[in-house]
C-alpha cells in the first residue's frame, strides 16, 4: 500500500469520447508519443504512478513496479510531483509541480510555475511563472493548483494560491494566452484548485472548486475568455462523501449524460498524502429550468 | 417455537397497523439518571448476546417490532454484527419505521406504502448503516442493503444522551459558566436540540448539542461511539459560516491556540515557551532553569522512515500544525502536561505532543509522539517516538533532533573510556553502537563552557523506564549559522527517506568548520526497527474490538537523549 498523490492525473490519449468537456475536447496526440515508440491507442499520460516521481508514459495494458517503471523522458522527473495534465490542440503539454509528503523534490518557491512538455521533443521546461517572490514556505508550499485550457478561445486558466496563508486568501486565477504567455485577466482573492470551462446553452462559465471550503464558483466567460463580473456560488459538497469536508479537484463531463462530475479529495494546505484513494466523485445535472446544479449521488 | 413467535406477534401487529400506531415522540433528558452508566451496561448487555445488537426501545407500534425482529433473525441483516474472529461488534437498531413514498428502496420490492417497514442498524465500529426492507404480515425480509461510511438518523434516546453527556463534561460547564440543564441544549429557533455535525477523522457517530447564549452559541461535539465530548466551539448565532465539525474544530483548537499564538509555562523551576510550528513540530525555547536560561530550543525536524525489504521506498515525513503547513502528519489535539514518575515519586513533568495521519492506524499511515521531560534536578529529555503502522512490517524510523544549548563558546567532547574526555574540535558526527563507550553515569558527551558549565548528554540505551530499547543514534555538531538556513526557522525536509548511513540531513551543515569559540547545535538521529512480533512489538500498534468498537493497542518506540547537568551548574 503507498500514500496517494491528491492532485494527480492520468489522461489517455486517444480514447477521449471517455472524458470531454473544454478542457480535453480539443486536445491532440502529442507526437512525441510515436517517437518514443508508444501505440496511443493504449496510452496515457500519468503524474499518478507511484513508481516513478513526476510524468511518465504508460501502456495502460501493463502494470509497473519500482523494478520496471513506465517510460519518463530524462526531463520528466526534474521538477518533482507534478499534478494535472492539460494538452492543447498541437499536442503540447502543460503540467504543475504539486509537493506531496514533503518539499524535498518540489521547492516552494518554484510552485507558480506552469511547464510545457513539447509536443515533439518531449522535453518537459518552465512555460510560465507567474507571480512569485519570498514567503513562508513552510506555511504554505504550494503555488498552482489547478489549470484549465478553453478549446473556444484557446486560452488558459491557472489557479494559484502561493500568496496566500491562514488568515489571508490571496490566491489569483489567471487567464494568459499559453502561446504568447499574455496574462489577459485575473480573480483576485480566490484560493481555488479546480477549474473547469463549461457551456451551458450558449452561455460559458468557469467552474471554480474552492481549496478552503466545499464550494464551487462560477463565473460568466466572455467571448474571448475573459471574466465576466464576480464568482456566484453555484453549488457545493459540503456535508456529502465519506469525509463531508472535501474540496473540489477536477470537474469532467459525461459524454453520454452531459451530467457534471465532481472529483473532491482532502484539503487543508499541507502535505498530508492519504493512504485511502480520494476518489469520491459527485454526479451534478444542470436544471435549466431552475438554473441550479442539483447534486444526483456519489459514486 | 421461534416461528410461533412471530405467528403471534405478526397477528397482533396487523391489527396495530391498521390503528396506525406510531413510535412516540421526544424523549427528555433525564439529568438525575447516570445515562452513560446505564448505557454501558446496556451496551455490555447487547455484546453478551448471541446475536449482539441494542434493539428499538419500547414502542406502540408492534409491526415496528416484528419487522426488527424478522431483521435481525436474517442472515444478511447480521452478517456484519461480528468481526471475522467471531468478536461482537456494537450494533444498534436506531429505527423500524413503515416506509413511505418518499424511500426508493420501494422499488425492486413488492411493497405498497404501508406495508413494509424500513429497519435501520448502525454499526458503531464500522460507521455502517444497514437497512432491512422487511414486510411484518407476510414474515418476509426483501431486501437488506449496506451503507458503508454511512449513519442514520439518530433516535431520541441517543440524543438524551448526547445531551447528558455535553451537559456534564467540565468543558461545556467552563465555557458556559454554569453546568447546563437538558433544557438549556435547546435552540430556539429550530426547537431542536441537536445540530448535526460529523466526526471525518474518527470516522464516529457525531452530534452537537448547542447551547444558545445570545449573541452565542456553543456547539459541543459529542461522539456516540466512544461516548465522550469531542470539545467545544462558540459561533455566533445567525451568522453563517462553516459547518462545526470534529476535524475543524481540532484544525481550528491546534491553529490558534498553538501554531499562531505562543505559549509559556512554568513549574518545579522551570520556565519555557513553546509552539506547533509548520514542520518541526512542537518546539520548546527559551527555557530557564531556576532563572537560568539553558536552552535556546529544541524540536524535530524530519522523520525519515525506510523499509528494508524495498529498496529505496519510504516517506520523508514533517509533522506541525493541521492548517496551511509542510506537514504531512499533523497535531490533531493540543500537548499533554504528564508527571515524570520515578517509582512513587514525582521526578519532574513531561509536556507530549501527538501527530497523527487520517487513517491511523491503517496501513501505510502514521502516529508520532513528541516527548520534553523536565527533570526537578534541571535535567530535561528530548524524546520521541513512532506508534506504526507505516506501509510494512520492516519500517526503520529516524527522526531528526536538533538542540541548541543556550550559551555562547561552547565545548563539546566525547567520552574516550577510562574517565577521560575527547575535544570535538571540527563539525562532525558520530554513530553510536555497542561499542561506543560510555561514562559510568551512561554520558557520551559533554557540552559546556570555559567555566565548566553545561550538561552531559547521556543517550538512550533502554534505561529510561519508556519501553524505549536504544537509539543507536547518529550525533552531530554543528557550528550554529544563524545568517545561514540551519535551523533558526522552520526547515524544510532536509534528507530523504531512506539513507541507511549518516546522511540523514544535519551533514549538509557540516563543511566542516572549527568549533573553537562557538555556540554549537546538537543534531541526534536515533534509529528505530519496526516489530510486530507478538510479545515483542515495537513502533507498533494493533487494532483491537474493546467492547464493540475498535480500540488502538499501541507499543511506542521512546528514542532521545537526556540532558543532566554538569555538577557545578546549577
């Protein structure tokens, strides 16, 4: 038994009927898959193998071990645990740095920075830093938590609370252009994990999972991404799952009900790793008459 | 004879069906009763049984009780009522109710509203509600479902219970002033005397009698399952916020009370400061003997657990404060202030600070102890110790001390044998096995001063009446940096898992400088091995069924040095 990593991901790379939503409907193959001699019909790209620190590769028919670890580029463990894998129309990959345990592969003062995986070389290297600077690190470890890509404007989203500590929420969500890494907005005040573009008729939120409380946010996109007026609550998972405190991590759509799901796992700013997997997952539908999320179970 | 039984009960509930009894409403707390003795025994009672559940108190509706009955005689409704060695657990039918439009457990069942009853049993050690479809006029169970992590709604006479047990715990009496009535755990705006709460750590049946206090209200965390007061938490009334909860309200105590506010306490001449820091626990500074400072500080700065049949695999762990830290094992309750007995006697007092993983004492999660012993002589002991589980049953714990003696141009040497001493004139360390020598008194090392003022160190060899076995502990020195990041502040994870020699951490200070004229910092890695052997286990804890609930046998694993005055201290 190992302790899980709570901000982990695994993406496949073909199969993405499975998952949609803004987030991977757009993304492509990255070529370097080929490269390295993967079939991507069974692929995927993981932060989530225990027997290997950082991205990795895997053939999802095979199981690894400390003795015969997935394929990892040379680059790929150079920047600690690393948590949720975004990919973009061309096939690049952007990941984050998340501590796990301790802070001995992931300096905190290097956590605000977003890292792009070359579609072709494979080469893992800083993308983006976003506003960084001294602090605490022992108070707080962490920069980004979360990140979103909108396959409508072709912009990104990126949460960081590396600012923040006990008594002062200053976490910022960006919006940038990951291609000219143009910040072209920011929610100030807002420490916030996951994020999530999502179309309701012709209108487009941002879903924001709260890291200090079970709340998730919305708040209007404007045509080119960018924010529209302040956060609303929109719904939230207090008092639900086995633990009834979780935070919000990642949001998915079913394909085949349009319903939303909620991944929440335990948060509280430290580096506790469970040793259970989090993976309660909160089924929510959009009531377009009520205009409300109404919760449906847990699975 | 059991069928007949039920022929007969089954008759007359019928005929109460069709009068449409119900179970009666509220019951009062009754203050005047010792309720938590009464339940004990009720419990006790329910385990001696050889089906081992608390059934429904009296009630009017006799379907209500045929329908339990008719449950709990069904092998899928007891299943899960004994551990797999055949230990009851504490099983408790909390309602037997008809069911209504409103349940969906309707529908792979032939029942029609009215005639079927809904059996509710909750298994206090599994946190597993269980529930029985049951038709009483046809003698049928239907259907028996089970909701892990799941409890029911909770029936009156346990929250009578809950009532008396906030109502008479000298922490609620404290925070309100006065020792509460069963009346006054009443809200008035919702006439309710309950608040629902969950206890997410313990994985416990929870709930909060509130006690109004305008413009207060004190929540009081009671847990059904161990039957104790969680604590306390004053909200103001009609202001939203977050929910109180068993997890928030430790989160909360540990933040403000130790990890943001500074603490100081005296006794039998003693006089320090401590705090829960960010990832190095509880550190105890500034400490006086008799109005003598005599130490700077002293707390843990990693715990470092490897195992030995993988290569390589183990956890660098820190432990401090639950809320905002590096922490990956946090304090969950506030340090304990124990007497240091010696035989009869009251030697000193121990100040013990505990850490603790989610799931202890599930596999792969973990329990620390912290342990500062002060001595009434002015020697103190910094100690501390792993109570398991980790991942293996091979687990090899080496937590990292770092001392600063108070005093400037310090000396330290090491016992060479034959009563005499060796100068440690160079940054450097040593591992101690059963070849080190020792002073007759058990000394490996003297730190002092040019007046000959300071304190022998004498290190753990099972001597200390812990159940600790020997540290076998790597001892560093290091000339003290304070312009360098050594330790003034919190550090960061300074080694990692699994280094089975020296490099633990403190060695990257080590360039090595001269210690000619210096104020010194002491770093000690004691080493513990993991044992589960029955009759020998060490850094250890077992599960165990203790009255229907498990229960947490644990074997700690004391490691540390004790500090004993040189004679011409003090």
């Amino acid at each position: 038994m190992m302790r899980y990593l709570i901000f982990n991901s695994i993406v496949w790379l073909s199969l993405q009927s499975i998952i949609t939503g803004q987030n991977s409907k757009c993304a492509a193959i990255p070529s370097f898959t080929n490269k390295f001699g993967f079939d991507t019909k069974f692929t995927a790209l993981s932060t989530d193998e225990t027997s290997v620190r950082g991205l990795c590769l895997i053939d999802v028919r095979q199981k690894y071990s400390r003795s015969n670890p997935p394929f990892q580029h040379e680059s790929w463990d150079d920047y600690g645990n690393l948590s949720t894998i975004l990919r973009d129309p061309n096939g690049n990959c952007y990941v984050f740095g998340a501590p796990s345990v301790n802070v001995l592969y992931n300096d905190p003062l290097k956590q605000n920075t977003l890292l792009r995986v070359d579609k072709d070389s494979g080469i893992m290297a800083p993308w983006m830093e976003f506003n960084a600077g001294p602090k605490n690190t022992s108070l707080n470890p962490f920069g980004l938590l979360g990140i979103a890509y909108d396959c409508k404007t072709f912009t990104m989203y990126a949460s960081s609370v590396y600012h923040s500590d006990r008594k002062n929420e200053k976490g910022i969500i960006y919006h940038f252009n990951p291609e000219s890494k143009k910040i072209l907005g920011q929610l100030a005040d807002i420490d916030a994990i996951g994020l999530q573009v999502f179309e309701i008729g012709t209108e487009r939120i941002l879903l924001i999972g709260k890291a200090r409380t079970s709340d998730v946010y919305s708040i209007k996109l404007a045509p080119d991404g960018g924010f529209v007026g302040k956060p609303k609550l929109a719904f939230t998972i207090e008092g639900l799952g086995p633990r009834g405190d979780d935070k919000v991590r990642k949001f998915h759509i079913d394909a085949k009900t349009g319903d939303l799901l909620v991944f929440g796992t335990e948060f509280y700013f430290n580096l506790i790793a469970p040793s259970q997997d989090q993976a309660s997952t909160y089924r929510f539908r959009y009531d377009n008459a009520k205009k409300k999320w109404a919760f449906i179970k847990i699975e | 004879m059991q069928r007949n039984f039920f022929t007969i009960i089954i008759f007359s509930a019928c005929i109460s069906l069709i009068t449409g009894c119900r179970e009666n409403g509220k019951t009062k707390t009754d203050f005047n009763t010792d309720l938590t003795a009464l339940r004990r025994q009720e419990v006790l009672a329910a385990l001696n049984q050889k089906i081992p559940v608390i059934k429904l108190r009296q009630t009017d509706d006799k379907n209500a009780e045929v329908a339990q009955e008719l449950a709990i005689a069904f092998p899928a409704f007891q299943k899960q009522m004994r551990a797999a060695d055949g230990t009851p657990y504490k099983n408790e039918i909390f309602q037997s109710k008809p069911l209504t439009k409103a349940d969906q457990l309707f529908s792979s069942t032939p029942c029609k509203e009215g005639n079927c009853y809904k059996v509710e049993l909750y298994n206090y050690a599994l946190n597993q509600t269980t529930i029985a479809i049951v038709e009483p006029c046809k003698n049928k169970v239907h259907k028996v479902i089970d909701y892990p992590q799941t409890q029911p709604e909770l029936p009156q006479h346990l929250a009578a219970l809950a009532v008396y047990i906030a109502g008479n715990d000298a922490e609620v009496i404290n925070a309100l002033g006065y020792k509460p009535t069963a009346d006054d755990a009443l809200m008035e705006r919702t006439k309710s005397s309950l608040n629902k709460t969950r206890c997410e750590r313990s994985m416990h049946l929870c709930v909060a009698p509130t006690y109004v206090a305008e413009p207060k209200a004190l929540w009081a965390i009671v847990d059904l399952t161990d039957e104790v007061l969680v604590g306390t938490r004053w909200t103001e009334v009609g202001k939203t916020g977050l929910p109180i909860t068993e997890r928030r309200l430790q989160n909360d105590n540990i933040t403000e009370n130790y990890c943001d506010k500074e603490n100081t306490y005296e006794k039998e001449n003693w006089k320090f400061s401590f705090i829960m820091t960010n990832s190095d626990g509880l550190m105890i500074y500034d400490a006086y003997f008799k109005g003598e400072k005599v130490l700077n500080s002293m707390k843990l700065v990693d715990w470092h657990v490897s195992y030995s049949k993988s290569d390589g695999f183990g956890y660098s762990d820190a432990i401090g404060c639950p809320f905002f830290s590096s922490s990956a094992v946090v304090a969950v309750e506030p340090p304990e202030f124990l007497p240091l007995l010696s035989g009869q006697d009251t030697s000193g007092f121990i100040i013990e600070q505990s850490y603790w993983s989610e799931g202890w004492p599930a596999p792969c999660n973990y329990n620390y102890k912290q342990k500062f012993e002060f001595y009434k002589d002015g020697s103190f002991r910094i100690a501390s110790a792993s109570i398991g589980r980790g991942c293996g049953t091979d687990g090899i714990y080496r937590p990292v001390l770092r001392i600063d003696l108070a005093g400037d141009n310090q000396i330290i040497a090491e016992y060479a044998g034959q009563n005499k001493w060796k100068t440690w004139n160079k940054e450097q360390w040593k591992k101690h096995n059963d070849a080190t020598p020792y002073s007759t008194e058990g000394y490996a090392y003297k730190i002092s001063n040019k007046s000959n003022k300071g304190f022998y160190m004498e290190p753990g060899r099972g001597q200390f009446s812990d159940g600790g076995r020997g540290d076998n502990a790597w001892v560093y020195v290091t000339r003290d940096n304070p312009d360098k990041e050594e330790g003034h502040t919190d550090l960061p994870t300074i080694g990692p898992c699994c280094n089975t020699d020296y490099k633990q951490g403190p060695e990257k200070f080590i360039d090595p400088e001269s210690l000619d004229n210096t104020h010194l910092i002491l770093w000690y890695v004691p080493e513990m091995q993991n044992d589960d052997t029955p009759g020998n286990q060490y850094c250890w804890v077992e599960k165990v069924i203790n009255n229907g609930i498990f229960e947490n046998k644990i074997y700690p694993c004391y490691a540390g040095p004790k500090f004993v005055p040189i004679n011409n201290n003090l």
